[in-house]
C-alpha cells in the first residue's frame, strides 16, 4: 500500500453531530493521492466513537477513556499518522470542494511554509479572521476587542481583521480550526507541548516553527466553514481557566523567574473578570470572534 499523501488528525470531545459533517466533507475533496483520516476521542460520552464507527469505517479511531487534552491528543494522532503532510482540524470545521488540494498546492509551491491555513468562514458566510501576528503580552492583556476598538479595520497585530484574506501570503501566526503541517517542520521543531491544557499550544508551536526559519502561509483559495466553540460551548469556566493558563505559559516561558508572579497576577486577573461575565450570561466565544459593527463617529 502506497504511503498516503496526508494525514488528516481530528481530536474530538462530545461534538459528534459536527465531527459528522467534518467526515463527509472529505469525501468531497477529490484528492488525486491517498489521504487517511484519525479521529482521536478524548473520552466523549455521546456516541461520538459509535457514530464514526458506523458512518466512516474508512477513519482510524483513537478512542482515550478520558480527556487527555488538545495539544496531547493531537501529537497522538500525529505519531499515529503515516502521511507526508499532516492537517490538523476542529471537528467544527467542513471543507468546501477542493480545499485541501489548495492548501497542499500552496504548501508545494513554498518550500519554507511550514504551516498553512485556508481562508475561514462562518456558517452565514462572513469572513472569519485567520491570521494576525505572533502575541504580545499587552495584546493578549487587553484583548481582542479593545484592539479593534483601537485599530479597527488593522490588518496587523495580534488579529489581521481588516485584511479580506484575499492573497497568498506569509503571514504571522494563523487560526488553529485547521492548518496544513509540513512533516519537516514537526521532526526539526518538535511535537506540540503538552503543557498547554487548551489554547495557545498553536501559538507556541508556531513560535518555536518561526524561530527555526518556518513561515506561516495563508491560502485564499481554500475555503472551510467553521462553526466555532462545538466543545467549548459546553463548558465556558472550563475554557476560559484553560485559555488563560497557556496564556501564562507561553509568556512565561520567555520571562525570568522574578517577573512570573506579577505575571500571574495580571492574567489571574484578567480570568476572573472572564469567569465574571460569563456567569452574568455573556457568550464569551462569540465575543472574542466576532467582529462587531463599529459605532459610526458623530
């Protein structure tokens, strides 16, 4: 049997009805190679495993009897994979006709493009930003949305929303609902840090991969629809001390010892503030994501 040409790694936790969707829209990408797909389990209680079981026994099913978390379910697909490029996706995510071939077609065409990532919509259509700039602390401090506040329209800093994701182009970090990853890059950089429970392992990884000379490539002509928070939806506490937590470790990582705890202190802080307007009813994610319509000036 032939060594397929990718690996599609898709790490699960109760989102079955959309990791459904996410498998039927691989059938529709009329790869011209061999692909395989992985789903890993982290230990969903809705019939998740079942369900891929019985719809797509043409999928590897990795099934953990508990929550292992996304960077460690990821690496475990990865090592399970047998593919030359790897694609790791949400299980949120449906591929429209002909996306993967063009995120591949973009992959071949730069040969220091370790990650690439395909221009993202929303289920109503809109454009979802999927690029921006490595993080810097005071924009990950305030947020993303005082930064469109700030700057709106901005096609750089930590979000490029200003920017129509219409050209092919470096960019500095992109959206983790699905990227391309160069085999190459994963053997020089390593595997993703298990230390991150959830969120901002990515950034991270694509930290370590543009210290080593990898680029980031975004590639307009491959299109997925995301539909966003299919998991973390159902537990937003969870989420948002998970999120804040790899925040701490990726700036702490490049910080001595003696400015840590201030550091704590701040993104402690700033999760609290979270965790308080979540529970008055906020939807947190939507938030985040969304670009709001900017008040006009008198």
């Amino acid at each position: 049997m032939s060594r397929p040409i990718l690996s599609a790694v898709i790490v699960n936790w109760n989102a079955r009805d959309a990791l459904l969707d996410c498998l039927r829209s691989f059938t529709d990408q009329e790869l011209d190679e061999t692909f395989e797909v992985i789903v890993v389990d982290n230990g969903s209680t809705d019939g998740s495993v079942e369900a891929v079981r019985t719809n797509f026994p043409w999928a590897r099913v990795i099934a953990n009897p508990t929550n292992r978390g996304l960077p460690a379910a990821n690496n475990q697909g990865m090592v399970a994979a047998t593919g030359d490029t790897l694609l790791i996706c949400n299980p949120d995510v449906v591929f429209r006709k002909g996306a993967v071939a063009a995120m591949l077609a973009t992959l071949s065409r730069h040969p220091r493009a370790g990650f690439v990532v395909p221009r993202i919509l929303y289920q109503d259509g809109t454009l979802a930003t999927s690029a921006g700039d490595l993080p810097r602390l005071r924009d990950a401090l305030f947020g993303r949305q005082a930064l469109r506040w700030v700057a709106p329209g901005s096609a750089s800093g930590f979000w490029w929303d200003g920017w129509p994701h219409d050209e092919e182009r470096a960019i500095g970090r992109g959206h983790e609902a699905a990227y391309l990853v160069r085999l190459e890059t994963v053997v020089e950089v390593g595997v993703q840090d298990e230390r991150f429970p959830l969120d901002w392992e990515g950034a991270d990884w694509t930290a370590r991969a543009r210290r080593a000379g990898w680029e980031v490539w975004l590639s307009p002509a491959a299109e997925v629809i995301h539909l966003g928070g299919a998991s973390i939806r159902q537990v937003p506490g969870r989420w948002i001390v998970s999120s804040h937590l790899g925040m701490y470790r990726y700036f702490a990582k490049e910080r001595p010892a003696w400015q840590r705890p201030l550091l704590a202190a701040a993104i402690g802080g700033r999760a609290g503030l979270k965790l308080c307007v979540a529970a008055a009813g906020a939807a947190i994610y939507e938030r985040g994501h969304r670009s709001p319509t900017r008040p006009r000036r008198s």
